[in-house]
C-alpha cells in the first residue's frame, strides 16, 4: 500500500509538473509573439521606444532617488572624505547645471534609474545651445557619470541608466600664454593703485606656477632649501598632489616686499581676483588676462624657454603624468633647435 501511494503521489505530481510546464511554455510562446510583432513594428517605423520618461510616477518618485538626491549624495560623499573645498565646490557649480536642466525639462522627480542615454543626449544638446564651453560640457558630463558610478557602488541603483551614453568629445582650446611682448606691456604699466596688487599677485603665480587656491595658501614651512636654492614645496588643494618649484628672486622679492609669503595680498575669491586682472588686461593691452594665465605662462616659458623636460615641469605643476602638460605647453622652434643641436655630434 505504501507502494502503491508513493508510485501514485509520483505519478500526480509528475502530472501536475507537465501541466505547469506547458502552461509556461504556452506563456513564454505568447510574450514571445508579442515581443516579435513589437520588434517588426520598431523596425518597421510603427512605434518608437521613448529614451526618457516625460510623465513621472507621483506613486514612485517619493520612494525613489532622483538625479538631483544622487547629486547631493555624492557631494556629501565627497565631503566627508575631506576632498579640498574648491572640488566640492566646483562639483556643486556642475550640479547646478544638471539640476537648472532637469527642472528645465520637468525630469527633476523622474526616478534617476529610468534617466535613459536619451536624457544625456538632450541634456547636451542643451548645452550646445546654451552657449557652454566644450571643456564646461565635458566636465559636466563626466561629472554625471560619476555621479550615477557612486549610486551603483554604493547600492542606490543597481546599474548605471546611461551606460549607452557616449558622449562626444569636445576639444578644449589650446592655452595661450602671454608673449614675451606682453610681459613687457605689464611690467612697464603703470597700473591704477586699485589693480597693483592684483597684478603683483599675477606676478607672483607666474614666477611660481602655482594655481590661484595654492599660491594664496603658502606659508613660510613651504620654503625650503638644498645646495643653496631655495624651493617651494606643496600638496596642491585640488588633487593632493606634491609641486615643487624653484623659489625664484622675484618672486622672492614679491613675498618680501608684502612682508612675507604668507601676506600676498590675494582676493578672497577667485572671481574677484580674475575681475581685477580683466581690466589689468585691458589697460595693458595684452591677451584676455585670469590668474590661469599666470600657469600657462609658467609652462611654456619652463617648457620651451629653459627647455625642462615634460617630467619636470609636470612636478613643478603637482601633476601625476606629462598628458595635461603636453595641452597647453607649446612646443616652440627654439626649442627644437635646442634638441637639434644637442644630438649634433
């Protein structure tokens, strides 16, 4: 009997088991009918797939992140490792771009996983036509990216929604420092007293190569000294980076003249600074003047005037490889000249 109701209960649940395979089998039959007349009508032109949600769920958008909360965490992330303050500052101006687009175009509650390649495709053709910069674009972009990486390693989304994205990529324009004839013009300007120490400032940044945030940090525990030259050394606030660079005369005599290296008398604000050399600029008729100027101006003169290597330079400006130095350093005929000559038997 025993038997008998083991071989029955096995005949039945092998009989229940068919049952629910064809059942399932008729089930995946038909989505895969739907899915194949779905397929002929995209590729017929009958239908089209929306890149992004235009409508968003009321009854989801309160219980899912958005692009703006994701923004906000990574920027709290970032914070909270002690990234330098100029980053996380300069990562809030790119998510004030994204945000003003995303409230532009209604997606601010759209749940930032259903945020397809599509929404990345409008959003910088939105920038094209509002006139950004092609570095500005890049830097957004890649700034989004990170952003949707860090809600995936951190478990917000479970992948990243606009891994389709590829954007392109915008050449940034070649620096342009200043000529050994617009030195001139400044330092035979005589400047309003209400620019004098902005431009001193420049000086100081163009004898240094440091960048506006680092140069106004200095202190006198970054001076040091070996064989009887005198360098100036620091971890740059931006990447953390070491730069070393000769502590020239002038700019020694800059720093004395003030009373100190730590007394330059820089802006507070680098917009102040930048406003204050626009019009140092104008009166001494030289290129469009900004304290990046002072950093490009370093490169090419340590590049191609004293012919350093790109090693070299690139450890004066705090930078882990030569890429960036070979962006804005020109490569002059002098120079080649020079590396001519010297393989010259």
């Amino acid at each position: 009997m025993k038997t008998s109701n083991t071989i029955q209960t096995s005949t039945q649940f092998q009989s229940n088991s068919a049952n629910e395979l064809v059942n399932i089998y008729q089930e995946i039959n038909s989505f895969m009918k739907s899915m194949d007349n779905r397929l002929r009508q995209l590729l017929n032109g009958q239908i089209s797939i929306p890149d992004t949600i235009t409508q968003p769920d009321t009854e989801v958008v309160s219980n899912e992140p958005t692009i703006i909360s994701l923004m906000d965490d990574f920027i709290l992330s970032r914070r909270n490792v002690k990234r330098a303050e100029s980053t996380v500052k300069g990562y809030r101006i790119r998510a004030n771009v994204v945000a003003f687009y995303a409230q532009k175009s209604g997606m601010e509650l759209v749940p930032a996983r259903n945020l397809k390649a599509g929404f990345m495709r409008k959003f910088t053709e939105w920038m094209i036509s509002e006139n950004y910069e092609g570095s500005t674009i890049n830097s957004v972009l890649a700034f989004v990216k990170t952003v949707f990486h860090h809600a995936v390693g951190t478990d917000i989304l479970p992948s990243s929604p606009i891994l389709g994205f590829k954007p392109d990529k915008f050449t940034r324009p070649e620096p342009e420092p200043l000529s050994s004839d617009e030195l001139l013009k400044m330092f035979t300007t005589n400047f309003p007293e209400d620019l004098r120490d902005a431009v001193e400032c420049f000086w100081f940044q163009l004898y240094t190569g440091f960048h506006y945030a680092d140069a106004k940090s200095l202190t006198n525990k970054n001076i040091i000294e070996k064989n009887g030259q005198k360098y100036l050394k620091k971890n740059r606030q931006k990447t953390a980076v070491l730069a070393v660079v000769p502590y020239s005369e002038q700019a020694q005599a800059i720093a004395r003249y003030y009373g100190g290296i730590d007394k330059l008398p820089f802006p507070s604000r680098g917009s102040a600074y930048n406003k204050l050399l626009v019009k140092a600029g104008k009166i001494a008729s030289t290129k469009h003047l900004y304290c990046s100027r002072a950093r490009d101006t370093f490169t090419d003169y340590y590049l191609n005037t004293e012919g350093y290597t790109l090693e070299s330079v690139a450890l004066m400006l705090g930078h882990t490889d030569t890429d960036y130095v070979k962006k804005y350093a020109r490569l002059r005929e002098n120079r080649l000249i020079n590396e001519f000559e010297s393989k010259q038997v």
